[in-house]
C-alpha cells in the first residue's frame, strides 16, 4: 500500500491545496498531527478527497485539501472497491 504524506512546516493553514496524486483513486485522511486527540487545533479533512483531472506537479490527477499549520496529514487512496 502507498500513502501520500503533505507537511506544512508553516504557521499558516492551507485551504483548497492542490497536490498532484500518482493514481486516479479518492483519498482518505489516515492520519493528522493537527487532530484534537493529539492536542492540536483540529483542521482536519473529515471526508472523502475527490480525485479531479487537474494536473499538478507533474500529475495528470490531484485532490484539494486542508493542511493544518505546523502539521503532517497522511493520506490513503481508495480503490474502486472501497470507495
């Protein structure tokens, strides 16, 4: 299995960010440092990231998230099956 780890190393959130993604599957959030559990603010993605045909970073498909400041989001794709 593969997950895609986006990091903000700065004290600014990042709404409506754009990373490319190597597979053409939806994404779930597996993991955020940012999370009310870990003492964080808790910006989080609580649904499914839809995967768009908008190519980024060298990328014919990505997804748009919320990265928290200071904080790590790990992300799984979804296969068919399992979305």
């Amino acid at each position: 299995d593969s997950l895609l780890i986006v990091c903000n190393f700065t004290p600014i959130p990042r709404e409506n960010y754009r990373i490319g993604v190597p597979a053409a599957d939806h994404y779930v959030e597996i993991f955020n440092s940012d999370a009310a559990h870990l003492g964080g603010s808790n910006i989080i993605n609580s649904d499914r990231l839809m995967c768009e045909q908008i190519a980024q970073h060298g990328r014919e498909h990505s997804v748009s998230l919320t990265v928290p400041p200071l904080a790590a989001v790990a992300l799984k794709p979804l296969d068919a099956g399992n979305s």
